[in-house]
C-alpha cells in the first residue's frame, strides 16, 4: 500500500499479508473463524498471485468481513494489456518465482460484483511497462 493511499484512508490499525511461501502456511493454517472484521480491506497486488480457480472465494471470503459501508480496495495487474500483462508475469516469474494469473479490470468487477459489494470507482494506471486497475466498492 503506498504512503499516500495510507494517509487517505486514515488508518490506525492495519493487517496484512506477504506472499512468501511460509507466510501462506500460516493462513492456511488459520481457522477463518478467527478472522476479524475490518472497516476497509484493501488488496494491492495480491489477486494475481491467486490460483484462477479461488480468486473469487477469496474476495468473497474478505467482503464477508466488511461491515455495512466498509470500503474494499482492489489494485492489481491489468490483464487486458497484453504487453504490459506479460511484463508484470514477467517481473513476477523472476522475483517471486511463480507464474501469476492476472484477470482483466471487467473480470475483477465481476468477482467485486458477485461478493455483494457496490463498486464506486474504478481506474486504470500506467506505470513504465506496467498497467494496473483500481477498483474501490462499497458493502450496501
């Protein structure tokens, strides 16, 4: 999450989770009961790293959480860029060894959607040979 984007969403207490192989082992091990409910979830750069098949679940599983207004923040890989979506699988082929599935900024709307949440805005940004989406929704 950028300083910027902290600094906008007033944040006093924050979760999060890296990608390392052994921090996936302790989620996985986590009861979900034991999670906790939260204001705003906020996923930067996380979905791709998803198998296909559970990135809807996953999204799921967070909306789940939000209370009735909570904010939900999706930033991720574009797919629908092919060249800049190659650079990014690229990137992450070489720094975390793992062949990443990205979705396009329809598809990400689509699993929001189907979580129950109301999307608000959506964008998409271009960085060097990068493009990303940004979707923010809301819990009804």
């Amino acid at each position: 999450m950028t300083p910027a984007l902290l600094a906008d969403a007033r944040l006093f207490d924050w979760h999060g989770l890296e990608v390392p192989e052994p921090a996936l082992e302790v989620a996985q091990a986590t009861p979900s009961d034991s999670i906790a409910s939260y204001e705003q979830v906020s996923l930067a750069d996380v979905l791709h790293h998803l198998p296909k098949g559970g990135q809807g679940a996953f999204v799921a599983e967070l909306a789940e959480r939000l209370p009735s207004g909570g904010r939900f923040v999706l930033t991720d890989i574009d797919a629908s860029a092919l060249v800049r979506r190659f650079c990014n699988q690229l990137h992450d082929l070489v720094l975390a060894r793992q062949w990443v599935h990205p979705v396009t900024p329809a598809a990400a709307r689509a699993l929001v959607e189907a979580a129950g949440l109301t999307v608000r805005s959506e964008e998409t940004v271009n960085s060097l040979w990068y493009r990303h989406y940004l979707t923010v929704a809301e819990k009804p």
